[in-house]
C-alpha cells in the first residue's frame, strides 16, 4: 500500500480544531495538501484564522454552527477542542483524520519524517482482531502474520473503525501527572500497532486520530465540555468508551499504536487539573458503567446504539450527577443533528460550511 497518501484523496476530510492560525500546516504540507481540510473555529467567530495558501478548505465558527443546527447547536461545545466533532458531522466523506494544532511532524528512529496520515489510512483499511489476540501484533502489516495457534476461523478479522495515533515527547497526561512529572518527555518510538480486545476499555485522545465515519460516525461525540459545563478534556475519552462499546457490540475493530506525531506544546497543569478535576472523582463510576454497558441484539445501527446508550447514561450515571442527565440528552440531539445532515446515511449530507 506505498500509495496509501493519494488513495483516499476523495474519501476523505481532515478535520482540526483551532483558535489560532494554522502555521503548523506548513509542516504537513508535503502530506496533507492533497486533502480537503474542515477547520472548526473555536472561542470569537469575529477572529481571523488565517490558513497558509494552498490548502484546500472549509472554516466554521460558532455563528456557522448555530446558523447550521439552530436549536440542536447546544449540543456542541464551546470553548473546547470537543467543538471538532461538528466537523465530523458536516463532512462529505467515509473517512476522517483529526489532529490538533500543536501537533507536529514525527521523526522515526532513523530520522524519517513520519507521514502519520499515510499510516492511519494503512489501519483503516486493513482488518482488526479483537476477538483473539496475536502476539505478534497486527498480523497484517508486512513481515507479520497470524502465529502458530491461531484460529484459522477468526484470521478474516473484522472491518477496522477507529485508528489511534501516539505522540512523541510531550506524553498525554492527566493534571495530576503533568504536576509530579513536569519534565516527562516521551522518546520511546514503538513501531507496532495492535487491535484492542474485545471487551476492554482506553482512554482514546483525539490529537492524532483517524476513524471510518461510514462506521462509527454517529458515536464519535465528543460530549457536552468547555464553557458553561463542570468538566473539560475528558471529551474524546468520552467518545472512545461509547465507540468501543459500541465496536464491540458490532463486530468492529479499534486499532491503536502508529503512527505517531511530535506533540509539541505542553497545556498548563493548573488550568487543566481545574477542567479535569469533577472526571478524575466520576471516572471511577463512568468506567465501571461503560465495563458494565450491553446493548440490546436489535441494535444493529450506529445510531441505535448510540441512543441506547445515552438512555442507560441517564438511568445510570444520572445518579452519579445531574450533569449526566443533561449529558443524555446532548447525545440525543446529537443523533437528530447527525440525521438532519446526514439523511440517506453517513455518506450524504447537506454542504454548509464557507469554502476556500
């Protein structure tokens, strides 16, 4: 697959959160240009986000949200990276890399620029095994293959989903980490990618991700978080407890390992430990909740799915705080906006955006 950069130039969208301007692009340009970006302007629609020349692009701000979903806009957050997750919504296309603005060009070991979308597209199109670990990792990546011992009968593996990208130097960490290992930098390049089992949990960062939207898109929300809400930067962990549940329950693969990317800004451990800090007390009942979670067998959509969950977040985790029953009903409209955007499936939807 050496020409896996150009495949997918018509199929798929990157998707980047931002409230500055994007310089870091010019980094990315030898692999990103071919591509069709969709910014999502975070914080002062009547800020000027400047995108260097030669990329192709939609940008949205929150007057461009609100105009989009009218009363369903409440449903996206404001003042936070989650805000990407509209991006998702109004793509035109089956797949979807998403990537933070402080994040830069990996090196390999051998000092190789690390192409992360060329790889990401490599785990999406490649099947996952989360029904029988192989210990030599992705049995489909060159060099590999399935060890002695294997089911012959599982070797077809199922439709990947989700790919989850990794970061160099600076680690991705909690406020409290970040406090006691302000100097941790991670230098440990890995080259290895493996399927999550079935039946386990992780805690999914959105910086360096890619995902079949045809798939998975209606369950990648990354919940109500930011301003006018108790809790921050638990957004896209969120959505990784939902879609795994979710990929577990259809038969879908959630991959993670490469690529990597250089991410090269650390955010203030004070400020985030005052986002994080109402999640670091509720996450020891969300996990249980999510370990715990069974979907009925007549939810065979995405969508289904979703809404089911959302009804077990209100019955369950309502109890834990009434943040979660508002949370509950943000994932229902959620679901209606997608509908709205999206009315003969994930792959057609209305074109809202102000394009380059």
């Amino acid at each position: 697959m050496a020409s896996a950069t150009h495949l997918l130039t018509d199929e798929l969208d990157i998707v980047i959160p931002t409230i500055r301007n994007l310089d870091f692009l010019e980094m990315w340009r030898p692999f990103l240009q071919p591509y069709h970006l969709i910014i999502v302007q975070d914080g002062d629609p009547s800020k000027t986000i400047k995108v260097p020349d030669g990329f192709d692009y939609e940008l949205y701000n929150r007057n461009d949200i609100n105009r989009i979903l009218g009363p369903r806009s409440s449903c996206i957050s404001f003042k936070d990276s989650a805000c990407r997750c509209f991006g998702y919504m109004v793509s035109k296309k089956k797949y979807i890399f998403t990537i933070d603005d402080d994040c830069f060009v990996a090196q390999d070991p051998a000092g190789k620029p690390v192409n992360a979308l060329e790889q990401h597209i490599k785990n999406l199109l490649s099947p996952s095994t989360p029904f029988f670990f192989n210990t030599l990792y992705d049995p489909y990546r060159d060099g590999a293959d399935f060890v002695r011992g294997y089911p012959f009968s599982l070797r077809e593996g199922v439709p990947t989903a989700v790919s989850h990208g990794l970061w160099l130097n600076i680690p991705d960490y909690d406020a409290p980490t970040q406090l006691v290992k302000p100097l941790e930098r991670n230098t440990r390049f890995v080259d290895a990618v493996l399927t999550i089992p079935k039946g386990t949990l992780f805690p999914m960062c959105g910086m360096n991700l890619g995902f079949d939207r045809d798939l998975i898109g209606p369950a990648m929300y990354f919940g109500l978080m930011g301003d006018g809400q108790p809790i921050g930067r638990y957004d896209d962990m969120w959505a990784g407890w939902c879609i795994k549940v979710i990929c577990d329950h259809l038969g879908l693969g959630v991959k993670t390992g490469l690529p990597y990317i250089y991410h090269s800004k650390a955010s203030n451990p004070f400020v985030n430990l005052r986002k994080e800090y109402k999640g670091i007390f509720w996450q020891e009942e969300i996990i249980p909740f999510f370990q715990a979670a069974v979907l009925p067998k007549d939810c065979t959509t995405v969508q289904a799915c979703y809404v089911e969950l959302s009804k077990q977040v209100k019955e369950k985790l309502g109890k834990v705080d009434p943040y979660f029953d508002k949370l509950a009903e943000a994932m229902v409209t959620w679901i209606e906006a997608w509908d709205e955007l999206n009315p003969t499936g994930p792959g057609a939807k209305l074109a809202n955006g102000k394009a380059n």
